[in-house]
C-alpha cells in the first residue's frame, strides 16, 4: 500500500503521459473518447493497461513482476538471478538482438547498453584509455574466453548477452576484466519438445551516403575567377573563351565519381532446428550474409558463413554430456587500391581533365593518381582477398552427486582454431597521353612492376577446465552458493609472409614470380606472434537471505 513514485503513465497509441509524484499521485488529461486505454509501467513491476470509461479517478496498485526477478544472469562461470545481482550489468534478449535489419550484434549492443561504444568497429566498455591502448572487452561464449570478434557469431544463434561493466560484476577473470566483459549464451534445445524449424531471411538495399556533388567545369571555372578577384587579381584564370566549348557542348565536364553506385544490395539469412527427447536435446544453426560494395565493377564484397551444433545428452541419472561446435568463415574481396584511396583519386581531379585520353573508352587518361575506374575494378589493378576460418569445439562432462544434495563436478575442454588467408596482387595497368600531333597514345605504367604477396596466419587455443559447484537452500530463505575451479589455457599465433615480382600478370602466384626482389618475413606484432599458457585457481562464495 506504499505509494510508488516514477511510474509511467502514458495514453495507449499516443506520446501523451505523465510521470506520477512523490506520493504516487498524477494527473492527466485526455481527449473525451470512449476506449482509450492508460499504460502503466515501472521497472520490475508488471505492466498494467487501464480502459477509461468516465473515470475521473483511478487507484491502481502495481504488482511485482516475478518472472523479472526470476530472470538468470550469466556472469563469470555461474548463473545469477537478477534480484541477486548486486554489480553492473546490462541483459539483451534474443528477440532485441535480432529485431533490426540487417542484424548488426556491435551497433545493437552500442543502441541498448549505456556506457558501450564503438571504436574502430570494436565495442569499447571502458573507453579507450587503459594501457597499452587495448581497449576491447573479454569475449565469454557459452562459458568459454574466445579469440576473435563478437561480429563472428550468428546473431540468431543468440540466446543472450550479458555486458559486465564494473569490478564487481567481472572481478573474477581478474586481469583479463580489464575492460569488461561481454558474456554470449547460444541458443540450445530444450527436453521434452517437438522438433521445430525456424527461418529469417533478409534482403534490402543500402543507400549510400554519397558525398557532395562535385562541381562541374562551369562551376569550377567561376569560382576560381571569383577568387582572383577577390584577391585583388584583374586578370582572370579563365577568360571568356574557356567557357565556351561548355556551353556550346564541344567539351563536357568531367564526373570523377561515376564509379560509385547509389544502392547496393545486401542480403542476410538464417535457418535453425531445435527439438529434443527425454534424454536429448539439440539446436543446429546456419547462417549466411553477403554484402556488396560501392563499386560498379561488383568487385567490392563480403561473404559470411556461420554453422553452429549444440547437444547435450543425459548418459545415465545425473550424469549429462555437452557438446558445442561453431564453425564460420568469411572472404572479403576488393580491389588492390583500398576504398579510401579509390574515394581520395576521385576527389583529387579536376572537372577540366578529361576522363579518358581523346575520349576514347580504350584508353584512360594519366593524371595524377590512380584512375578510378581501373583501381576500382580488380581485373584491371589487381586485388586483395581475405579469407578467415574457425572452428571452435566445446565437450564437457557434468555429474550431480547423488549422496550431496546441490554438488555438481564439471569437467570442460575446449580446442579453438582460427586461420587467415590473405592474398594480394598489385597488377601493372597504363594510363595515357593523347598526342594529337601523331595520333597516338603514349602510355605511362602504373603500379610498376606486378607484385604478388601472401600472408598466414595461425592462432590455436586450448582450455581446460575442472570445476566443483555447490548450491544449497535452507531455513527461511537462507541461500548459499560455491564454485572452485581450476583452469588452464595455452594460446598460440603464428604467422608468415612472402611477396615476389611477376611479370606475366596471367600468373598471380608466388611461384610464377622472380626471386630477385623477393620478401619473406614474419609479423612480430604482439597479437600476432605469441605463445601464452596461464593456470589458475578461482572460487567463489555467494550468501544472501
């Protein structure tokens, strides 16, 4: 019977609401209709919809919405009801995860969780200051610290994530917690179910932001006077006679940035069963996303492919095996040039240089950088190809005692193998000068000579846990709970490069190359060269009554 302050009171279907006071009192006006209907919301209480019939007062007493209360936390290596959870921590569902289309799991989280941005593409918790410049969130899936971008995962795999902002909530990975924690929990298949069969699919256009129309040669040519005389120059840049072949349409204005294309078609789709027996139960999901680029030429693009299996089956009473697979890989494609300096080449011309030498399609002009169209088309200035593929596995074991009622022993291995493939191919082109006086077109190379280049990279990690819980409820609502566990990983990345000058471009291979400029290295960034092995002892005591 306590009144309750900050409840939400809006009219249903409309922006029209008030907030009710200190002692739970509000006033509201509404239009004088029959059927309108109040809504009344407060965090964890249950909503409640009111339909006005001439009421001039209400009296409404909002209940506790148990099924929020109830709701569990994945944190570090344990479950948590939320009513028990005392650190920072930010919940999405499934359903929020993969309302917006097309589903994208970084800006989703960036939307919905206070606190989270984004940078460099990457989800950052605690900004961007903490040493050394490494700023990104542990990644926790189904239990397991993993390599890698949250980005991999099939938003529709999800079943929710957990984001542990502060000390409280992440203090027990330790020092891996240093920027928070994102915790992901597929989806499984429940007992007891029919065999369900679920599909979303997406297909849409992406509109660029194109930028600002360049100016034509007309527009160019004026302003460029109207500087000169604003500095005090009576002489033109470009007198009358310039503009003439303009307007009378013997020359036509050059559009550097005709290679760009305004929609671009993306598509996204995923398909999953779910199901289970008494003793079994299953989730298998697969998923594909294919991205198109600016380009005209199509050669800008990604491919995405994600296959993920969870079973778990009960052995005999109280014993129950788990089983995880995720497989993904995905290919980025795209020209040699990269898409900013494409972009750059554009906006560096002049309305005034003509696009190809005399006009003639067969032959683009030379100017000052790459040309636009033959960088942005990778069989005319080569390409660049990156392909990733991982494969994550997860079997564990887990036995309830039956002599100690609430201890569990888990045991858990974990293998994970990640390798890119990148390949780049730099291909010779020529641009040309018209020489009218001969007709004919004189060529200057560009992106002399050819060059192949490959790089590998491996990254392998192994887990091991063992671990003992202990969940116990007594007296008039006295609950503890326990966890020891000891873990220990190794991590390994390793990489090799290697390039080579070709000169037939028909052969972009290492092979076909000359041994004479030949480069072959390894990256010895920090991230990608590494062997790391830690073990370690964590436990746990929770008590709340």
């Amino acid at each position: 019977g306590r009144p309750l302050p900050g409840v939400t009171i809006l009219l249903k279907g409309s922006a029209v609401g008030v907030v009710s006071d200190v002692d739970g009192n509000f006033t509201l006006t509404v239009p004088e209709e029959s059927g309108l209907t109040l809504v009344f919301s407060f965090v964890g209480m249950k909503t409640q919809e009111v339909v006005l019939s001439g009421q001039q007062v209400l009296h409404i007493v909002m209940l506790e919405d148990v099924s929020q209360m109830e709701e569990v936390i994945v944190t570090g290596y344990q479950e948590v009801k939320k009513e028990k959870m005392t650190g920072a921590v930010t919940t999405i569902s499934s359903e929020k995860l993969s309302d917006r289309y097309p589903p994208n799991l970084i800006q989703n989280l960036e939307a919905r969780v206070a606190g989270l941005s984004t940078y460099g593409g990457k989800p950052i918790i605690r900004g961007t200051g903490t040493l050394y410049g490494e700023s990104a969130p542990l990644l926790v899936v189904d239990g397991l610290p993993v390599e890698g971008s949250i980005e991999d995962l099939n938003p529709y795999d999800i079943a929710s994530v957990n984001v542990l902002k502060d000390a409280a909530a992440s203090a027990i990975y330790g020092a891996r917690a240093a920027n928070g924690i994102i915790v992901v929990t597929t989806k499984k298949g429940t007992r007891d179910s029919k065999f369900q069969l679920d599909y979303t699919g997406y297909y849409g256009i992406q509109r660029s932001l194109k930028p600002e129309r360049p100016l034509n040669a007309l527009e160019y040519m004026e302003l460029k006077n109207e500087r000169q005389l604003n500095l005090g120059v009576k002489s033109l840049m470009f007198p009358k006679e310039s503009f003439e072949p303009y307007w009378n349409g013997t020359k036509q204005s050059t559009d550097w940035t005709q290679e760009l294309k305004e929609n671009v078609p993306q598509t996204y789709h995923s398909i999953s069963a779910r199901g289970g027996t008494e003793k079994l139960d299953y989730y298998v999901g697969f998923g594909y996303n294919k991205e198109n680029g600016l380009w005209k030429s199509g050669d800008l693009n990604y491919n995405h492919y994600n296959l993920r299996s969870n079973f778990s089956a009960t052995i005999v009473k109280l014993l129950k095996v788990e089983a995880l697979l995720n497989l993904m890989t995905d290919e980025k494609n795209s020209p040699y040039l990269s898409s900013d300096g494409v972009i750059l080449a554009m906006y560096r011309q002049l309305p005034l240089n003509p696009y190809y030498a005399n006009d003639n399609p067969d032959y683009p002009a030379t100017i000052i950088s790459n040309h636009p169209e033959v960088a942005s088309y990778s069989d005319k200035s080569g390409y660049r190809k990156e392909q990733q593929r991982l494969a994550q596995t997860n079997l564990a074991v887990e036995w309830e005692l039956p002599w100690v009622k609430g201890l569990k022993l888990r045991g858990m291995y974990s293998y994970d193998f990640t390798s890119n493939a990148n390949k780049s191919f730099q291909k010779k082109y020529n641009t040309y000068n018209y020489d009218s006086a001969t007709d004919t077109y004189i060529p200057v190379a560009v992106n002399s000579p050819s060059n192949v280049r490959k790089e590998n990279y491996e990254y392998i990690n192994s887990l091991l846990q063992l671990s003992v819980t202990y969940n116990k409820s007594f007296g008039d609502g006295h609950n503890l709970s326990g966890l020891f566990l000891y873990e220990e990983s190794d991590r390994k990345g390793d990489n090799f490069w290697g390039s080579r000058d070709v000169s037939m471009d028909s052969l972009d291979h290492l092979f076909a190359g000359s041994s004479n400029n030949q480069q072959t290295n390894t990256n010895a960034n920090a991230d990608k060269l590494y062997h790391l092995a830690y073990k370690a002892i964590i436990g746990r005591v929770n008590y709340d009554y």
